[in-house]
C-alpha cells in the first residue's frame, strides 16, 4: 500500500484513489440497491389466491365454450338426420316409381 517514504503529493493522490474507489463501490451498492428495488416494485407477485381467481375464470371460460360446442354438435346432427330422412324417402319415391315403370 503506501510507504512512508512517498512524498505528500503521492500521499494526497492515494487518499484520493481510495474515495473514489469507496465512492464508487458506494454508487454500485446503492444501484443495485435500486435495481432490486425497482424489481420488487414493478414485479407483480401472484398469490394463490389470485391463482386461484384465474383458474376459476378459465374454468368458467372453457365450461362456456364447451356448452357453445355442444349446442353446435347437437345443430349438426339434428341437420344430418333431416338431411337423411329427405334422402331416404326421395330414394324411396323414386324407386317405387321406377318400379311402377315396369
């Protein structure tokens, strides 16, 4: 470190060397400091029960959808067995007819 046989000037340059270097390890402990800080104020913790008011929300989403599907699947069906009636007495008019034909 320092000699005692180094003149003042060295003296009053070392002593300003070592405040600067304690200033600046200052202002880097105070900026992490703020940096962690800053993350702890801006992060946005999730407890369980806001997990828990998330997943019921979700689960209301899906119960919704799922009804709204099955509403459509029963529309189909319904449609798909007109459909077939339709088809199944055209088919059978004509072939009738075309029996009578002969």
């Amino acid at each position: 470190m320092f000699h005692v046989t180094n003149t003042p000037n060295t003296l009053a340059k070392f002593v300003q060397t070592r405040r600067s270097r304690e200033y600046a390890r200052a202002r880097t402990a105070y900026a992490i400091a703020e940096g962690i800080e800053l993350a702890l104020t801006q992060s946005q913790f999730v407890t369980v029960p806001i997990l828990d008011a998330r997943l019921a929300q979700l689960r209301a989403e899906l119960g919704t959808e799922i009804e709204r599907s099955k509403s459509e699947l029963v529309r189909w069906v319904f449609l798909v067995m007109l459909g077939d009636v339709a088809l199944s007495t055209g088919a059978t008019a004509l072939l009738n007819w075309l029996q009578h034909l002969h």
